[in-house]
C-alpha cells in the first residue's frame, strides 16, 4: 500500500492472507461440527476500503480501529439444504438480518422491525411458515429503542450512548458512562467519529444546539470531515443560524475531497424538504464537475428543478445525466416519473429500454417499464417484462403486486389474488399488499378468502386502507352490514377520508360500489 512503511510492509506482508485463511479454517471447523440441516449465515455490518481505496490522509480513529475507513456495503454469505445457490438480487439491509433469522426459525416478526426477511435465504417453501401474525416486539421493558426521538429520553439517551462508549464509538472521560448524554466533557478523550456519533444522537431528538457542538467538536479534529460538515450545515438550519447553515452546505458541496454520490443525493432531498428547490438547484448547478460525481449531480438538479416546478429544465438535466450513465436508479426513478406526468411515454418507455439493457437484472426499472408500456396500451410487453423479472426473482414483491394489478384491470382478479398471496407469503406483514389481496379476493366473489386475510393480518387488520378495502370486498358481496361496520372503524380512525364516506353513503343508499377507496398503493416503489 502507498505509504506503508517498508521495513513493516516486508514484516507483515502475509499477515492478512494468513488471517483470512485463520477465518475459513474456524468457519470451516463450526460447519464440520454442525448437522447438515443446518443453515449458515456469515454476516458483517459494514466493509473496509482495501488497499489502494483507503485513505492516506486519514488517521483510523475509533480507538485505535480503522473505523474511518469503513465501508457501507457489507458481507452476507449463506449456505444450507434450502438456499438455491446463486447471487442476491437485490441489496439488503443490515435491519433485515434478524428478520430472516426469526423466518429461518419459524418464529413471528415483531411489529416494531423495520426490516423483511430476505427471500433468498429464507427459500423455497422447505421451512415451516412462520406465523402470520407479528407480535409487538420482543424488546424487554427499559430497552433502548432507536425509533423514540422524543426529547426528554435522558435515560434511554444515556443507556445507548454508554452502549456506544463500550463499542469504542464514542469517546469517554471514565466514571459514570451517563455523563456522555450531554456530550463528552471538556479533556475527554475523543475521535471525530465519536463525536459525530453523539451529534446524530442529538439531532435525532431534535436538541439542534447540542448536536451543533458536537459536530464543531468533530470538526475541530478533522476539519475535512464531510459528515460532520453536512450535520453542522443542518443543526445550524435547525437553530436559526439559516444563512451561515446554507452558507456551509455549500461550502461543503464545493470543496470536500470525501464526497460520493449518496452525499449529492441526500442534499438535493433535504433543500427540497426544506422548500428551498430553486437555490438547491442552482448551488447544484454551480459546482465544479469531478470524475465520478456528474450523473449525481445533474440528477440533484434535474431533482430540485422538478421540484421548483421547472420540469422542461428539469428533464433537460436529467437526459444529460442518463447520457453518461443510462442505468443510474435514482435518474431513471425521477425521469420516468416526469415523462409519465407529461404524459410523454414514447420516450419513456424508450428510456427505460435502455436502461434495462445497460442493466438487465434492474428489478425497479423493469417494473417502471412495465408500468410505462400498460400506460401506453402494450398490455402484452407489461406482462412479458414483469414475467421476466419473476423468472429470475419469484418472490420480489413489487413485481408480484404490479403483475397482479395488471391481471385486475384485464378483469382476471383470481390470478391477480393468486399473485399476490404469493407476495403476502413473502411479506405476511405489507399493509399494500394485504389490501390488494382483500380487494382482488373481493373481486373475485371469495369473501370467505377475504375475512381469512383479514383475520391473519394482525395489527395492519386495523390500517384505514386494510379497513377500507375489507369494506368493499364485503359491499362487492353483498354483505352491507359488516361492510358499513368496517368502513366505519376506519373513519373512526381517520375521519377526513372522502372516499371512504363516498363509499359509506353507497352502502347507506344500496348504491354500486364503483371503485375500491383509499387505493394502497404499490410496494417497492
């Protein structure tokens, strides 16, 4: 490596290929040992940039580890008698490690994890199926729990960041590890990270002020440090310092050298969120072009112009951006959605082609594609393009609920039900997903099929858009009486709903039924 110490170099130069070796010969060891029923699953949360990619103006920084030199992609290898071999087809989520185990053991998700069992670990029907329905959560009371951002949380604040202290993510001064709920104390021992750490712990709870120090702190280590420079930007925002806050957005847009993509992306979404489209676009507009970065940057301002309600320079921004990558997701998500609102879909379905030949296992473009081609009344190529994402991915559930959406618009509603019953086999717990289900079973004159459905839904039974497609599938049936109790659970739960009255007058009046209500959606995109 560059800048590597030759006399250490000449030392330890196979120190690494040695320790991979040690790391195969123990997982080897543990298979051996284990039953061949048994499922093996190598995980790690993160990567490490190799070689070359690492940083040379980059101390490592937590605790001695090259915690700067993470990555965000890490490793997922699984292996047993129900897995297919074969590559994944789409990138998980280190939240949906637990939710496969628990699939893997036939146990309930609980309704408090964000992430889905990953279908090719979780195979081919040779499992027990895991209860339908989630329990609440499997936390044990005082547990620490991420998703609680409510100021206040002292005690929840303290337990996570004495977590992180122990982890070596943030730093700390000894004695009680609370005391780092306000921040590590004047002499402590410290890392930009560490600091950063603490900072987003702030900011997720909305105290802005204690977050801003934090990320000053950081940077005070580590000048350069692009996610502490972005967090600053927007605490300062937060705390009314607006004009030096946009002021440093920019700064950092313009002159850090740790810059990717992600970064470029998550700006344009934050000045479109803070409605200021039209000065995102044009910052965006005005930085200097670097290798690697343009097909982000066109894509922000293509973005943020579409945003200010500028599509014709919107959609010029974005050909450019797909004239150097004609596959880059996020530039085809938001052309195609421009294209379609023109109603222009010639050169959308022309766009999307070839983005699907650049990339012909793009699992999103093939469904926006599909999309594009029923909306252009080439039913046939919708369903030939959405059956060849299935051949290669079966259990990917938008392309299932597209695929039965548009056997329901051709009147076939029992196919559609049979699609998507294998998508709520997948994902037991999908509110879209159920809906549909209830919808195209309704459709379908199985109303015992629907109140199954129903009564396996557990919590997301009770979701307005669950209620409110029970209710048609009963008023479709004949069955007035539990379709008004139903429609009338969810307007107790959101009483601003016009078409679920629409739909309760009907009942009321022994009116047609016309159309579902409170449409749910389609997952995945």
């Amino acid at each position: 490596m560059r800048g590597a110490d030759p006399a250490k170099a000449g030392a330890f130069a196979h120190a690494i290929d040695n320790f991979y070796r040690l790391q195969d010969r123990i997982i080897g060891e543990l298979v051996a040992a284990a039953s061949p029923d048994t499922i093996v699953m190598v995980v790690s949360d993160h990567g490490f940039a190799s070689g070359d990619r690492r940083p040379l103006d980059v101390p490592p920084d937590i605790e001695g580890k090259p915690g700067r030199w993470h990555t965000l992609d890490g490793v997922l290898v699984a292996a047993g008698p129900t897995i297919e071999p074969g590559r994944l087809l789409s990138d998980p989520s280190i939240l949906d490690i637990t939710p496969t185990i628990l699939a893997l053991l036939s146990m309930p998700l609980a309704a408090d994890m964000p992430g889905r069992p990953i279908p090719e670990v979780t195979g081919n029907g040779a499992l027990p199926a895991p209860p339908p329905a989630p329990i609440a959560t499997y936390e044990g009371p005082g547990d620490f729990r991420a998703a609680d951002a409510s100021p206040g949380g002292a005690e929840s604040d303290a337990e996570l960041l004495a977590k992180l202290s122990a982890l070596g993510y943030i730093g700390s001064a000894g004695g009680d590890p609370a005391d780092s709920a306000a921040g590590p104390r004047d002499g402590a021992p410290g890392t930009a990270t560490s600091h950063v750490n603490v900072a987003n712990a702030h900011f997720a709870a909305r105290r802005f002020k204690e977050a801003a120090a934090e990320y000053e702190a950081a940077l005070a280590i580590a000048p350069a440090f692009v996610p502490a420079r972005l967090g600053l930007a927007q605490s300062l925002i937060a705390t009314g310092r607006g004009e030096e806050g946009w002021r440093r957005l920019g700064d950092t847009l313009r002159e850090a050298g740790e810059l990717d993509a992600r970064n470029y992306l998550s700006v344009a979404r934050y000045c479109r969120s803070q409605g200021r489209a039209a000065e995102g676009a044009a910052m965006f507009e005005e930085l200097p072009r670097r290798d690697g970065l343009e097909t982000a940057r066109l894509t922000a301002v293509g973005i943020l112009l579409a945003a200010a309600g500028r599509d014709g320079e919107a959609l010029a921004a974005l050909r450019s951006a797909l004239r150097i990558d004609p596959a880059f997701t996020e530039t085809i998500v938001e052309t195609s959605r421009l294209l379609a609102a023109r109603g222009d879909e010639d050169e959308n379905v022309s766009m999307l082609e070839r983005a699907r030949e650049a990339r012909p296992e793009g699992v999103v473009v093939a469904n926006l594609l599909a999309r594009a081609y029923d909306r252009a009344g080439r039913r046939r190529d919708a369903l030939e393009a959405l059956d060849r994402v299935l051949a290669s991915s079966p259990r990917d559930v938008a392309t299932l609920t597209n695929l039965a959406g548009l056997w329901a618009r051709g009147g076939e509603f029992a196919e559609a039900a049979r699609l998507l019953e294998r998508a709520r086999r997948v994902d037991p717990s999908n509110p879209a997903v159920i809906a549909s289900l209830i919808v195209a079973l309704g459709d379908s004159r199985d109303l015992a099929a629907a109140r199954r459905v129903l009564a396996e839904a557990g919590p997301v039974a009770e979701r307005v858009e669950t209620l409110n497609a029970y209710a048609y599938a009963c008023y479709v049936n004949g069955a007035t009486d539990e379709a008004r109790r139903a429609v009338t659970r969810s307007l107790s739960r959101s009483p601003g709903q016009r078409d679920a009255r629409d739909l309760l007058e009907k009942i009321d009046h022994g009116a047609p039924p016309g159309a579902p209500v409170s449409s749910p959606g389609e997952p995945g995109l």
